[in-house]
C-alpha cells in the first residue's frame, strides 16, 4: 500500500485525536449517559467533514441505519435499563461500522450478500494495515529530521538505565534500613507512580481510538469493491426428501394442536400443576418449537429455488401448513405469558418475551407471504424488522410500561412487588415514589424508600448524566418519608 500524507491528512489526524480524547472521556470516565451522544455527534462531524465530496451509496438505508444510531445513543441519556445498556455498547460500534462502510460502497454491492461481512472485516484489516504502514512513515520522517548521534546518546542512556537498575535495587535497601524517614519518602513513591500510571493508561486508550478511527476513514476514502470470487454450486435441497420431512412435521403439529387445543388455550390448569408451572413451561416449550419451525422454513425457502413442478406447489403447501402451525404455537405462548403475568405480575423481562413473540409474529407473516412470492427478500425484511423492532425497544420506555401495569393491578389486588420495582431501574424507583404519594401510610413502602434513600448517592461526572436517574434523585431527595 503506498502512502501519501497531505495536509489533510495531517489535521484529520488532529481531529481523530482529539474524537479520541472525547470516546475515552465518554467511555472510561463512569457510567455512560449523556456522553455517548455527545460522542457520536463529535464523530459523525469529522466523518462528514473528511468524506464532504464523496459520493455516497445505498442512501435509504444508510439514513435508516444513521437514524437507529442516533436514537440508540440517545436511549444511554433518557433511560436507564441494564439489558439495553450492556448490548447497546456491542451493538452501536456493530452498526456505526455497517453503515460506513455501507455508504462508502460501490452502489452496485449487495449488502444482503454473506460478501458484505467479509468485505467489511477486511475494510477493517486494512485499517490496521494502514495504520502500520503510516507509524513506519512516521518514523522515516523522524530519523530524516535528527542524526546518528542523537540515536546513539539514547541509546547508550538505555543501557545505563539497565545497568543501574540492579546497584539502585541493593543500594535502596541498605538506605531504607538505615533510616525510618527516608524509608517513608520511598514507600511513598509508587503512589506516585500509580498516578501517573492513569495517566498512561489514559493516553494509551486515546491512542489506540485515534488510530482507529483514523486508520479505519483513511481505508474508506480509497475506492475498493468487492473482488470476485470462484463461483460454487449453490447449495440445494432434494424437493422429494424436503416434502417428506416437511409432511413428517405437519402431521405431528396438526395432531398436537387438536389434540391439546383445549389444553392451549383454554387457560385452565392441569392437575398438580402451579401457575409458574403451566405458564413457565409451557411457554419456554412452545417458543423454542416456534423458532425452530421458522429456522426450517426459512431454510427450505432458501435451498429449495430449483424446484419446480407440482413438486414445488406440494412443498409450498406444506411450508403454509408449517407456518400456520407455529403461529398457534405463539398465541398460544402468548396467552401463557399473559396468565402468569395476571397471577404473579409484570416485570421487564416478561414484558420484553410479549413483544418478542408480537415480532415473531410479524416475521412469520411475512415468511408466508414469501412462501408463494418468490421476488420477496428474506433477508432485506429480517433485517431492517429487526433493526427497527430493537431500536423500537429502546425508545418506547418499556420500563414505563412495566410501572403502570404494576400500578393497574395493585389497584385491582393489592399486590406490588416493591422490591423488584426498586432495583430494576430508575422509573420503577420514580414508580415508587409516585405510590407511596398515592398511599403514605404503607409503611413497607417507606421503610424500603427510607433504606434507597441512605445509600443512593449521586454522580457528579458529566458523562453519567442521565434524565431517568437525575428525575428518581431529585424526587428521592425532595421525599419527606415518616
């Protein structure tokens, strides 16, 4: 690869470097907040600052992707769920690097292809290599600039260092022995050293963010498309077997669902089962068959574009029956969860399966559809359904949701789980705090407030900051519990 260094390359550099000294304040500095928008805004300036003459590629989708970006980002500040925080941390660097290299593609690439990834990977192995190539031409510039004699000095000032190290080692020793003072002048050191150490380990994580993003945009900038590879057979599935298999499992779906159709959904309880029992089991059972059957169908679609003939209509119609059957498998989940729910209450992780399975329900329509219009893409639809299906997660306050579904039923039972309210994340505390104005005489309720109340301590750093969790301080703070 040969390099040419410009000036603006230089002052691109400059700006990667100081993105650099943004993503390690926002990143190591505390619990992200508010920093990782500030992030992204301060990244995507340089980019369009660098790429402001180059002629992007798949627009429509690049701008969906930008937009999921933002509003993920976004999500660190306004909310403050677990889950979304610690996927959100793999998932927009995963989509930040998609999308540029999407829109810096040649508009002739299939992104669906399986290519796509490789030419991504290799997009960003060449920014390694391209940043080793820049440190060697770096260095050439340095040794052109200084003389043999100043490399010399340094040198022979390393060896003295390593000489000296084992006489200052028995040296040290004996003078530490000898006087109490001078031993606590040297224990102080290494606090010292730790010090600085921060320091380092600071600049070094700058580093390494500005050769990345450097080494990964200078890499973009240079036209590539994705080279040609020796043409294999496509992989492809026998019609007579795939209709043998496919039959084999419609018999057995249709025979179980007439046969249990009571038992699914008439929301009755077998003997010697609980209610955890029946829904618990029940539902984990039928999802997991769901998922499979939609992995099958999905399958056979994708290896069955040979066939043809009536062969081809028989394999349909059994894919039609497949599917079908998986969407009473999932109401039927659905109406599982929802029995367990009314009985023992709404929590996040029960809230986010409902909304899984109302997507599998999308994506199972739409594999139907498939089914018989062949010009439909799978892979275009599963991806940006699950695009917006995530983003949609993270933007809708499922935490909200959980809190009023609670309040909804304390008012028809009772019945509140206030511990679990208070640790799964600010808005169930803000929940809290809003009951406990409803019903001040509860004295659980208070004497739990009272305990958050001593150990929540607030955080001072900006890149912490966090509408959710600054609103249950604040109101926390202002509470006058009895």
């Amino acid at each position: 690869m040969e390099l040419k260094i410009e000036k603006i390359d230089w002052l691109f550099f400059i700006m990667c470097f100081l993105v650099g000294i943004v993503a390690e304040e926002a990143f190591f500095r505390g619990q992200i907040g508010i920093s990782y928008i500030v992030f992204i805004v301060l990244f995507y300036t340089i980019f369009c600052y660098r790429f402001r003459s180059y002629p992007f590629s798949h627009q429509r989708l690049g701008y969906l992707v930008l937009i999921a970006i933002w509003l993920l980002a976004i999500s660190y500040y306004l909310y403050d769920t677990e889950l979304f925080y610690a996927l959100n941390v793999l998932i927009i660097p995963a989509l930040v690097i998609f999308h540029l290299v999407l829109i810096t593609s040649q508009e002739k690439t299939e992104w669906s292809n399986v290519r796509f990834i490789f030419y991504m990977l290799r997009r960003l192995i060449d920014g390694i290599r391209y940043n080793a190539i820049f440190i060697k031409y770096v260095s050439s510039l340095l040794k052109k600039s200084s003389n043999k004699k100043h490399y010399d000095v340094w040198g022979k000032i390393l060896i003295g260092l390593i000489i000296s190290v084992p006489l200052l080692f028995i040296i040290l020793n004996l003078l530490i022995s000898a006087d109490t003072q001078f031993e606590q002048l040297i224990t102080s050191i290494p606090n010292l050293f730790n010090f600085k150490a921060e320091y380092a380990f600071r600049f070094i994580i700058i580093l390494i963010y500005t050769f990345m993003f450097f080494g990964f945009m200078q890499v973009l900038l240079q036209k590539n498309t994705i080279t040609e590879q020796k043409e294999f057979k496509p992989i492809s599935m026998d019609g007579i077997i795939t209709l043998t298999i496919l039959s084999l499992l419609d018999i057995v779906y249709i025979l179980f669902v007439v046969i249990q159709f009571k038992y699914f959904f008439s929301g009755t309880l077998d003997e010697g089962y609980t209610y955890a029992e029946y829904a618990r089991r029940g539902f984990f059972e039928l999802l997991f068959v769901t998922l499979i059957n939609l992995s099958v169908t999905t399958g056979v679609i994708s290896l069955t574009k040979n066939v043809q003939g009536f062969l081809k209509s028989a394999i349909r119609s059994a894919l039609t029956i497949l599917v079908l059957s998986s969407g009473v498998l999932l109401i039927s989940a659905f109406m599982r969860l929802t029995m367990y729910e009314n009985a023992y209450g709404f929590t996040f992780t029960r809230v986010l399966a409902h909304s899984f399975m109302i997507f599998l329900m999308v994506i199972l329509t739409y594999t139907l559809i498939k089914i018989w219009l062949e010009k439909l893409s799978l892979f275009h639809f599963y991806f940006i359904a699950t695009l917006v299906y995530y983003v949609g997660l993270n933007i809708v306050n499922i935490d909200r949701f959980v809190v009023e579904q609670n309040f909804e039923r304390f008012e028809q039972t009772g019945k509140i789980d206030s511990l679990y309210m208070s640790r799964f994340s600010s808005t169930g505390l803000l929940g809290l705090i809003e009951l406990h104005e409803k019903e001040p005489n509860n004295q659980e309720l208070n004497d739990l407030l009272k305990q958050i109340k001593a150990e929540i301590r607030p955080t001072n750093m900006w890149q912490s900051h966090n509408y959710s969790r600054t609103k249950a301080y604040e109101k926390l703070v202002e509470l006058d519990i009895k």
